[in-house]
C-alpha cells in the first residue's frame, strides 16, 4: 500500500498574513487516556478464513467490533479488519502484533511480511497478527476525506508570493472542512489512544492474558502508549525507529525537516561520488545546485504535466526514508538535467510521490490522529515564522511538511494531549534507532530510551533508514530474533547505546554490476509507506 500524500494547495483565498483558524464546530476535549475499560471477552466474534496470497500463503483474516467510543462499551460499533499467519510450533508464545506505522498505514500484509522475515523457529511460536487501525483501509469505517485532493499539478509549497499562500492555506483548510463535514461523528474518535484501547481489545479478543507488540515509525509510539495503558498486559515490547515522546506532534515534524535537509543532502553527495554514472559533477555542491535549479524549472515549466516542484519534493522525500531509492531517483534527476528526458522523472513521480485510494484513506487517517493527539498553533502566523526560520537551515522539505500538516491549523474537533510514556513496570523493552534516521530522528530513540525504565537500545550506527529491522542488516535481526526467542536485550555500559551495528553500505548505481539492495528492504518500506 501507498501512504504518500503530496503538499496540500488550492484556489481559494485566506488573506495571508492575518489567519487565526478556529475550528467551526470543535468538539470539547475528552480526557485523554481514561481509566482501561473492561476488555472484551476471550475470541469474542472472531472468526478466521483464509485470504492467502502468493507471497504469503498462509495468511488469515478476520473482523473484530470495538466500540466507538471506548467509555460506551454498549454504544456504536465499528469494525477492526485484522490477519493472522498461525504458530505451528509446540512452544507458543503467544500473538505478536504487528504495526507499520503512519498514522493511517494498515498492517494487514505486513503480519505476512514479519512471519516470513524473522527466523522460522522463531515465528513460528507466535501467532503474528496484523490489523487495519480505525478509519484504515478494511476497517470500517474507513475515512476518506476529499478524494482526489491531491491530484497534480499544485501549486509551489514554497510560499514566496501571497497568492501562492493563500492557495495552500485554502486548500488546508478545505481539506479540514471536508473531514468535518463528512465524518463530524467519528473524528472525535480517532486518535492513538483510541487505538490503544482498540490493541488491548485485540488482546483480550484473542484470548492472551499478555501481548508482544512489534511496531515502526509511529507504531512505536502508539506501543508505548499501549504500554503506558497497560502495562501489566505487556509481554514484549519491540520498537522500531521511535518517535520522540516529548515532541508529540507539531514539534516532531520541525525536528525532520532538518533530519531530511541532511539526508538529501546525503543522497546528493552519493550522487556526487558516483559521477560516472550520472554525469551531474563530482561536487556535492554543484550536485545540489543542479537539483534546486530542477526544482525551479519545474515550477515554470511541469514535468509530462505532472511533476511540478511540489511534485517534485513529494518524489524525493521517500528517498529520505531508504536509501535503496536512490538509484532509481538519481537516474530520473539525470535524464531530465543532461538529457532534458522528462519521461523518467514523470515515473519516479508515478511510483514514489503519487497517491492511490489507500493513499487518501491514509492521509485522512494522519491528519484525524495528529491533529486530534495535540494541540496545533491555530495561529498561521505561528507556522509561517517557524517555517521561515528552517527554511533557513534546510530548504529541501520545510515547506511541503508544513502544507501537509496545515488542515491541524484548521482541524474541527477539539485536541487531547500527548501521552506520558514515562514509567511503568514493564519488562525489558527493545529499542531500534539509525543515527541517520531523518523521519524519526535519532534524539527520539534516546528520549525513549531514558523515558522506558528497563529498556535496550540498539543502535545502527551510521544508517539513514526508516526502518531497520528485518531489513537486511543481520546483526540488528539477531538482536531481535534473541530477544523474542526468549526475552535476551543487550545492555550497555550506562551510554545511550546499549548494544551498535553498523549500517548497511550504501546502494551501488543500477548501472553497476554491483547493484542490488535488499529484497527484504524493498518489501518492507513499501509496507511501511512514507510520511509515517
């Protein structure tokens, strides 16, 4: 499934410069992480078929019904879509649930994906199960604001004329208004700690007195509230590429927008160091004068009619989350500067920056959770000068983040606030972080690690992905095979790191015979999606 969403933009016009968004029809806050509710009972409706694939063949699916809202046990329901791929050894251990992140991503395929990763005799003593999150994909309902909202060409993301301003906040803003509009019931509803208490259903519906619980990107922070719920309902806890708890979420996304500078950056200079290939200058500088001056032609002139610069940002940022793109985008960045051959870049765009139906449903689900788990500054003129700022440091994605997150500016229910994570008697928690990482930068995994008593933190030292575990790297994969076998976390001498791997080398040119990266990756970060 695709995840990626491109830069919000529209026609309408907001006078620049004076916006305070109010929300029209704001719903009061409800408290944000109540009292548990009674769990439901043991394998409560849940009645497994098969929906095998080719690549995963013994998957199983089935639907489970949560309320609402969790403090009205008895009131409307809605329908979890979840999979299983079953344990077939004597020793179980019990479900392992499994999270791709997002919010918005669903994590149907990706209990194939892990059952068929780990080590055979690992997997098998665990029924690993997926699930669709409320308003995802199978889930019903499903949420799908504004079909189409992101159709190209839109205007520029960088705002340097009121008009272009105006048109991005207008279009933020109907694309808030149309979610209100359309799901005014539901939204209120959708947040992490909804679905933490929806996890804990999924426990208690599978019949397991405790879970083991693998979550990426933003499944790491919607385990750790899971954990902070329930933490005596913790077995395992495994998370990888970990959000910030104390940044949860408007300053999490400052924070990437100079984590992504520099690992564009990274990929112009590989572009650099690979000169023969690509023909675009072995100095980084020249490389990257060479891509912003694509970015400026693009805005006059699109691509096939379909690549304009936002387009552009929005094709480029995935290569920010995994490095096993980045043949492919330098190749595209080539053809259009040495050969003035559009053709490339227009099927970058088509297989890394344009959205699909599941791409909608996605977006719409990130925008609900985000701007629904914290407050956002409904003053524009907040994001405006923090925007401004970065851009400063770090032109490459500042505003295009900042246009994805605007309809939070705008939002139509009232905000919670982010989850303490902090605490807890827990077991041994195990954490992944790359030091390069720009969607989940690496200061995230150390709060984590401070803020989860008990916890371990493997490091890879030197790597830039999003998403590093099962992902070709055996040195990670054996720490996490270690510790689900039965429970082993490395543990450090009082550092930040309890345990180092080193990264994975970088991809060779599709032109080498060298070149190849990671099937396993490949897979993976296409589960994972972008923006999550």
């Amino acid at each position: 499934m695709r995840q990626r969403a491109a830069v919000l933009c529209g026609a309408a016009v907001i006078a620049a410069g004076t916006v305070t968004a109010v929300p029209a029809d704001a719903s009061a806050p409800r408290p944000t992480h109540p009292a548990p509710a009674s769990p439901a009972s043991p394998a409560a409706g849940l009645h497994w078929e098969k929906c095998a694939t080719e690549d995963y063949p013994t998957l199983q699916c089935a639907s489970l019904k949560v309320p609402l809202d969790h403090a009205r046990p008895r009131g409307r329901q809605i329908t979890l879509a979840l999979s299983r791929v079953p344990h077939t050894a004597r020793t179980y251990q019990g479900p392992l649930l499994v999270n791709p992140g997002g919010p918005g991503g669903s994590g149907l395929t990706l209990a194939g994906f892990v059952a068929s990763s780990l080590p055979a005799k690992v997997a098998a003593q665990y029924d690993v199960i997926g699930f669709d999150p409320r308003g995802v994909g199978k889930s019903t309902p499903a949420l799908d604001c504004l079909p189409g909202h992101f159709d190209p060409v839109r205007p520029d993301s960088l705002p340097d004329t009121p008009d272009v301003e105006q048109a991005n906040l207008a279009r933020a803003k109907s694309f808030a208004d149309a979610c209100g509009e359309k799901y005014a019931d539901v939204l209120p509803y959708i947040d992490t700690v909804d679905a933490a208490r929806d996890v804990d259903a999924i426990r208690a519906a599978l019949g397991s007195k405790k879970l083991n619980y693998f979550g990426y990107s933003y499944g790491t922070y919607l385990g750790a509230v899971y954990a902070k719920l329930y933490p005596d309902r913790v077995r395992r806890l495994v998370l990888d590429s970990v959000v910030g708890p104390d940044d949860v979420w408007y300053d999490a996304n400052l924070n990437q927008d100079l984590a992504f500078n520099d690992r564009h950056r990274a990929f112009l200079a590989w572009i650099a160091e690979h000169d023969a290939a690509y023909g675009l200058g072995s100095d980084p500088e020249r490389v990257e004068a060479a891509w912003y001056a694509m970015r400026t032609a693009l805005a006059e002139r699109p691509a096939g009619g379909k690549v304009g610069a936002s387009e552009l940002e929005d094709t480029y940022m995935p290569g920010g989350y995994y490095n096993g793109y980045w043949p492919y985008l330098a190749k595209a960045f080539a053809a259009y500067v040495n050969d003035e051959d559009t053709g490339p870049l227009v099927e970058a765009y088509e297989n890394f920056g344009a959205l699909d139906a599941s791409g909608d449903n996605g977006y719409s689900v990130y925008t609900a959770v985000q701007c629904r788990d914290a407050a956002w500054p409904r003053d524009w003129d907040e994001w405006r000068d923090d925007s401004w700022d970065l851009y400063e440091k770090a032109p490459f994605l500042v505003w295009n983040n900042a246009w994805y997150n605007a309809p939070c500016a705008f939002w139509p229910t009232g905000s919670g606030q982010p989850v303490d994570v902090a605490g807890g008697d827990l077991p041994p928690v195990l954490l992944f972080q790359a030091t390069g990482d720009a969607a989940t930068p690496y200061e995230g995994g150390v709060a984590a690690h401070r803020l989860l008593r008990d916890s371990a933190l493997v490091v890879e030292e030197g790597g830039g992905n999003h998403g590093i575990t099962l992902s070709g790297n055996d040195c990670l994969d054996e720490h996490l095979a270690a510790y689900l076998t039965d429970g082993t976390v490395p543990r450090g001498d009082g550092g930040e790191a309890d345990a180092v791997c080193p990264a994975l080398p970088d991809p060779k040119p599709l032109e080498s015979k060298a070149a190849s990266t990671s099937s396993r990756g490949s897979t993976l970060h296409a589960l994972l999606g972008f923006r999550g």
